[in-house]
C-alpha cells in the first residue's frame, strides 16, 4: 500500500518532469526563434546605421572641403583687398604730395599776384596823373591854338570835317568810275558767256523740236513704197525737195528733217500728195514736188497779203510780201513769227497814235522788225542787220530800216520809232504763253526755278508762277534781314541767268514777313 502512492508520486513527479522538459524545450525553440529574428533585425539596423554613418561621413567629407575651398577663396580675397588697400594708400600719399606741392605753388601765385596788384595801383596811380597832366596841356594847347588862329574849336572841327567829306567824295566818285569800268567789262564778257551757255542748251532742244516734221502714214507698207526699189525713190524725194526723209521703227510715220521751213513744208505737202495719189516713183516725185512749190509760192504769197491787209499797210514791194508770207513758217522759241511781227505792229501803231507820231509807219516797222529771219538761213549777219539791208533794198524809208536795225541794239536806237518797235518786240515776245515749249520742258523749267530757289540759305519755300515769268520766294524772317532779302533777290536772278535758258525775262520776288505779337491782359 505503501509502496503504491510513492509510484504515484513518483510517477506525478516524472510526468510533471516531463512536462516541463517539453515545456523547456518548447519555450527554448520560440526563443531561439525569436532570437534569430532579433539577430536579423539587429543586423539589418545595423547595416542601415553603418550605412547612414557612411553617408554622413561623406557629407561631412564634402562639407569640409568645400569648407576649406572657401577659406582658401577668402585668404586670396584678403590678400588682394590688401593689395588694394596698399595700391590705394600709396596713391593718397602721392596725391598728399602733389596737393602740398599745388598748395605751395599757389601760395607763390598769391604772393606774386598780391605783388602785381600792388604794381598795378601804383601804375593806375601814375597813369590817372599823367591823363590829368595830358588834358591841362591839350587845353593849353587848344586855347593856344584859338588865339593864334582866331577860330574856336567848333569852327576848327567843321572846317576840318567839310575837308575830309571833300576828299571822300572825290575818292568815292574815282571808286565809283572804276566799278563802273570793271562792271561793263566784266558784264560784256558774262553777257557772252551766258549767251553762248543759252545757245549751247538750247541747241538740242531746237534742233529736235524745230526743224523736223511729222507726216502721218496710212499704213506701215507705205515706207517701202516711199523707199523704192533699192532706194530710188527716196533719194529722188531728198534730192527734189532737200530735205532728209527719215523712216525708223516709229509706227505709221515719216520725218522730215531740215533747216529751211519752207522746204521743209514743201517737202511735207509733196508726200501727203504722193500718198493719196498712189504713183510713187521718180518722175512722178518731181512732177509732184513743182506742184507743191508753186503751191507753197502761193501760200507765202497770200499770208504776205493777208499780213498787209490786216496791218491795213496798202501796198508793199513784192518780193518784201513774199518774206513777210515765208515768216508764217519760221518760228522762235516755239512762237510763230509771223504772228509775232503782226502782234508787234499793232502794238507799234498802238503806241505810236498814243504819242502823236505816224501809225501806218510804227505798223510797218514793226511787221517788218524780224524779216531777217525769213532768210537767215540763206544769209550770214545778226537778224536785225539782214532784215534793215532787205527793207533798204526794197524802198522802205530811212526811219523804218532805223527801227528794225535798232531793234535788238545791233545799232543804237536813235529815235523814238526805234524804240517803240524794240518796246512792242519785247511785249509781244514776254507775255505768258506767247513763246510756247513742250510741256516737259515747261515742268522742268518751273521745277529748276524752284529748286534754283530753295537752295539758298535762309530761303523757306518758293512758288513759280506767271507761266514761269515769275518766282516768288518766301524766307525765314529770322534768318534773312531785309538787307539780306535784296542780295538774296540779286543772287538768285544771277543763277537763274547762269543755269537756265529761258525767252524775255524772270522775275524774283523776295518775300519777308515780320510779325510782332503782344497779349493784352
């Protein structure tokens, strides 16, 4: 029985052993389980931390050198500011230096000048008595003077002033002669010298614009017609008519070129009549050419008549009739003269019955002023000469040939009819429009006289107006007195004169306004 419960205990006892052996063993297995999950957690913060430390012992690695970069840039910086600042000081005692050197010299200076001005005192000084003792002696002097030539000073001065005034009249009238010698010959040789620039400008325009004509065709197949076979034809027509036929690559037209107008109207009438007759070869130009000379003949003859008739002049020698007719032809500067010399002898009758003298003898003169220039292609000398030995030739009286001589001052204008026949020549020849010109060449020359205007100094803006008779120019008043405006005036018809050509006369008009305001208040 004993025996029993001890077995039991023992038993008890082994099976609580047991238990806790596996207990034992249990717990040791979660623990070394969990051990190892320690021992790898605590490994892997410790890699984490190792890691961490690295990298903040590269930061700081890299915090220190850039560290010592930027006191290694400060050294350099506090080296060189010290340079600077020994550069800088060195400079100020070198401007210390030249400031005590300036102020020692200026202290010169002021000692000097301070001398100077003493010396200056003095010699005013001196000066003011010297002036005091001048004017005593010149007042002895001048009362000395008075007593011993018996005049006062007054009389003295007035004497001695009407003296000087003698003398500078006499000089000034000896300057005046001399001016006047040089300013003839200086303005003969001017007067050439435009002239010949006038003619040599005007040459090209004359010779397009003046001696050609233009003779319309009906088809362009009409030139080689007018040209023939191998050129016969042509050179027939020049050689009956002497006028030079030029056919180009104009469309439908023929020129006709030459001198002599009244070839040149015979040639034009001889190929209008060949045109519409249609027989174009030598024989027939010939035959043509008679008839359109004879026609000419008759045309001249009838403007002469009717020129007379007009004039109511009765009757005229016959060849004079037929060079008064050839002037219908002739033209000058674009103006017909035929039509100019009637103008001027009405004009001439006008002016004449105005002053009591014979009108049918002014008309006369006037209508026959330009006749030279019916032949001047045929005879040499100045138109005015040609046209006195013609009228002389033919009967006119002495007082006629006078005027028409004397109407362009070849010979000196002797009587009054000479001088109303050059007056009417130049009325007829100047009014606007009586000389006409090609429309271009007319813009042109209203645009020259302006730019030839504006280019002066002082000049604000210029008009040209009056068909180009006239031009007014508008200048700053502040820059152009009124002085001014008249050499202003003086300066732009002499460069008009030397750069253009142009029929009669141009008139300049300087234009200066002067405005004076105020303001009541």
């Amino acid at each position: 029985m004993s025996a029993h419960p001890l077995m039991l205990v023992l038993a008890v006892f082994l099976g609580l052993a047991a238990g806790a052996v596996v207990t034992f063993l249990v717990l040791k297995r979660s623990f070394q389980e969990r051990f190892g999950d320690a021992e790898k957690v605590a490994a892997q913060r410790v890699s984490e931390a190792k890691a961490g430390l690295e990298d903040a012992l590269a930061e700081a690695q890299n915090q220190l050198r850039g560290a010592e970069k930027r006191a290694r840039n400060l050294e350099a910086e506090l080296k060189d500011a010290r340079a600077e600042t020994e550069r800088r000081e060195e400079r100020l005692n070198k401007r210390e230096e030249t400031l005590e050197r300036k102020n020692e010299t200026m202290a010169a200076r002021e000692t000097e000048v301070s001398r100077r001005e003493r010396a200056v005192t003095t010699r005013e000084t001196a000066l003011a008595e010297a002036e005091k003792e001048k004017e005593r002696l010149v007042q002895e002097a001048r009362t000395t003077l008075e007593r011993v030539a018996g005049m006062s000073q007054e009389e003295a001065r007035r004497l001695q002033t009407e003296k000087i005034l003698d003398e500078v009249k006499l000089s000034a009238a000896r300057q005046i002669k001399m001016v006047e010698e040089e300013a003839k010959d200086e303005a003969e040789k001017r007067a050439k010298r435009i002239v010949g620039i006038a003619i040599m400008r005007y040459a090209g325009e004359f010779t397009n614009e003046r001696t050609v004509s233009v003779v319309n065709l009906p088809s362009e197949e009409m030139k080689g017609r007018i040209i023939g076979r191998e050129g016969r034809n042509i050179r027939a027509f020049e050689a009956a008519t002497g006028i030079d036929v030029i056919i180009d690559d104009s469309p439908d037209t023929v020129t006709l070129s030459g001198f002599n107008p009244v070839r040149r109207e015979i040639a034009r009438t001889s190929l209008e009549k060949l045109m519409q007759d249609g027989r174009i070869h030598p024989s027939r130009i010939e035959e043509i050419v008679e008839k359109a000379t004879k026609e000419v003949e008759q045309k001249i003859k009838e403007a002469g008549e009717e020129a007379l008739f007009q004039l109511a002049l009765g009757t005229m020698h016959p060849e004079l009739v037929k060079l008064v007719g050839r002037m219908r032809y002739r033209t000058s500067y674009g103006q017909n003269v035929l039509n100019h010399s009637m103008e001027v002898g009405f004009l001439s009758g006008l002016m004449a019955s105005e002053l009591g003298l014979p009108v049918k003898e002014a008309r006369r003169a006037g209508l026959l002023h330009d006749l030279g220039k019916a032949v001047d292609h045929e005879v040499e000398g100045p138109h005015a000469l040609v046209g006195a030995n013609i009228a002389r030739k033919f009967g006119e009286s002495a007082e006629v040939v006078h005027a028409i001589a004397a109407h362009h001052e070849e010979e000196k204008p002797l009587t009054l009819l000479a001088h109303i026949v050059t007056a009417a020549d130049a009325i007829s020849g100047a009014r606007p429009g009586a000389r006409r010109e090609s429309l271009e060449n007319y813009v042109k020359r209203l645009q020259d006289l302006e730019a030839i205007s504006n280019s002066f100094q002082g000049v604000d803006r210029s008009f040209a107006i009056q068909a180009g008779r006239e031009v007014r120019v508008m200048v700053e008043h502040a820059r152009v007195s009124d002085e001014g405006a008249s050499v202003l005036a003086r300066d732009i018809a002499r460069k008009i004169e030397e750069k253009l050509s142009y029929p009669g006369q141009i008139r300049v008009c300087v234009i200066r306004e002067t405005r004076a305001v105020d303001y009541a208040k």
